[in-house]
C-alpha cells in the first residue's frame, strides 16, 4: 500500500513526541522512521515535522494531514483483526484504562480471569484518575464514571453508580447528625476535586455548593478522612460499600437519593468494534450483571 508505512511512521512519532519513541513502538530502528517522514514529505511536497535536537513540532500542513490519518493505522489493523479471527480466539494487543480504585478493585480481578482463558491477548491496563485520549493514545478501551459527554466515541453501560453521603459513628456522637441540606454548612464538610454535593428528591436534583478545609483528588485520602472522624463526605459506593454494611461509616440524608449515573465502557467511533473489543466488553457486562460488585 502506498505510503502506508510512512503514514504509520507518522502518526506514531507525533503519538510518541520523538523519533526514537516511535522506533521503540513500531520495533525499527529511529533512522528507518526518520527515512520515512523524509520520504513522505518528499512525496507530499511539504513539510510535516519541525525537528530540533529536543522536539518535534507540526507544521500547519502536518497538522492538517494528522488530523486526517491519526486513526487509519487502527483502522487497518482491526480490518485485518476481524478478517483472521472470524473463527478464532482473541489474540493481540489490547490497551485499556479505568479510574485507580475502581480499577484495582473491580476490573482487574476480571481481567485476570478473562486471560486465563484467552491467554493470547495482550493486556496493557493502565490504572489513572486521568481522563485519556483514547485517539491520542492509542487506547482500545477506557472504563469512566458518570454522564457521557463526548459524542465522538462509543459507550456501553457497565453498571450504575450511586454515591453515600457518609460519616463515622465517632463524628455523629461529637457533632450530631444533619437532617437537612441546609444544616450541611454547619458540619465539617470532606470534599473531593469538585466543591459540590448533588442529591435527588422527588425527581428533583439538588446541587449543593460546600466549603471545607479538607479537600483532596484521591478518594481512598478522602475515605481515610471519613473513617477518622474529621468529617462528612460523599463517596462512590464501590468505596463504602463494605462500611456502611458493617456500620463502620453511617448513611446521612438518606431521603435526599443521589441520582444514579452510569460506568461506561467507553471506545473510539474511528472503528467497527473489533472482536477482541467486542468480547471484552460481552465478558464485564455479563459478569457484572452476574455478581454486582455493590449495592444499588
């Protein structure tokens, strides 16, 4: 195919940052890579890649031309996957990422049984609170909490999520017990990355700002926090599941129901589901429908 394997070349090495990080990815050698992007430019009569001793830069035209190709090498490759495993097991690289916690807990157990039977999939799981990319890169499947707002990629419900909002014994018997969302500014709020609480009742969602002198973006900190006494905060289920069931952390305004959201599994639209995509996904959702991991 023409130009194909300078494409490809191309599209790494603006994935990767460097060169050398594309070779390393593509298993060549960085002056096979950097032979290619001459050529291609030759062949395009301009130029893609502003190159200095540090970096790599686009030019308007390589920017242009990226925006274009970045997804034709998975294209490619999940054409060639659903053609040679009609009839076969998954096999191949597989990259996918869900949020720290819930991964550990949840979707790696599963994962790990999933290999055992497809041992010829290649698994690279990473494990981060951040929001990737999927195009950018180059991940196959990412597992997100809450509403879909991204309309450029796939999704596919996983399970519900509900959040508690929780306190331990210890700070009830000190402070008492709020028995409306008014008396919440009177209490020692625990917050996450966002500086509001949402609730639901009667329909109705409530979103109800807070101030705090605890704040923190890791939820196993902010659950510490919760079990120590130092506040009131509000949890996804899959963190006090287990200690709201043996009393360790106590519901608080129950009547005020967090709305339910989702926990998706997301993938990028650039491509028909690959069977090795789509049988990761047939394996979470029936697995999880099976044994829920918490509560509703």
């Amino acid at each position: 195919m023409k130009n194909w394997e300078a494409m490809e070349a191309f599209v790494e090495v603006v994935r990767q940052g460097s060169f050398s990080a594309a070779a390393i990815k593509l298993s060549v050698s960085a002056s096979h890579i950097s032979r290619l992007i001459t050529q291609l430019e030759a062949e395009l009569g301009t130029t893609l890649l502003f190159r200095t001793t540090r970096r790599i830069r686009l030019s308007d035209a390589g920017d242009l031309y990226y925006q274009h190709c970045r997804g034709l090498p998975e294209a490619l490759s999940s054409a060639e996957e659903m053609i040679s495993t009609l009839n076969q097991a998954p096999i191949g690289p597989f990259k996918m990422t869900c949020a720290t916690t819930f991964g550990e807990r949840y979707i790696a157990p599963l994962m790990n049984d999933f290999l055992l039977h497809h041992p010829k999939i290649e698994l690279d799981f990473h494990l981060t609170n951040r929001s990737v990319d999927l195009i950018e890169e180059g991940y196959d499947l990412a597992i997100r909490m809450g509403a879909m707002k991204d309309s450029s990629h796939l999704s596919r419900r996983l399970c519900d999520r509900v959040e508690y909002l929780c306190a331990s014994r210890e700070y009830i018997d000190q402070h008492g017990m709020p028995h409306t969302l008014a008396e919440l500014n009177k209490h020692r709020c625990l917050i996450g990355s966002k500086n509001h609480w949402l609730f639901q009742q009667d329909g109705q969602r409530k979103e109800v700002k807070v101030g705090s002198q605890w704040r923190s973006n890791s939820g196993p900190a902010l659950l510490d926090a919760v079990r120590k006494g130092l506040g009131i905060a509000q949890l996804p289920d899959y963190y006090v599941t287990d200690d709201l069931a043996s009393g360790k952390l106590i519901p608080l305004l129950t009547q005020y129901q967090y709305p339910y959201s989702g926990v998706w599994l997301v993938y990028p639209k650039v491509r028909q589901p690959s069977p090795k995509l789509q049988s990761i996904c047939d394996y979470l959702i029936k697995r999880f429908k099976q044994d829920p991991p918490f509560a509703k």
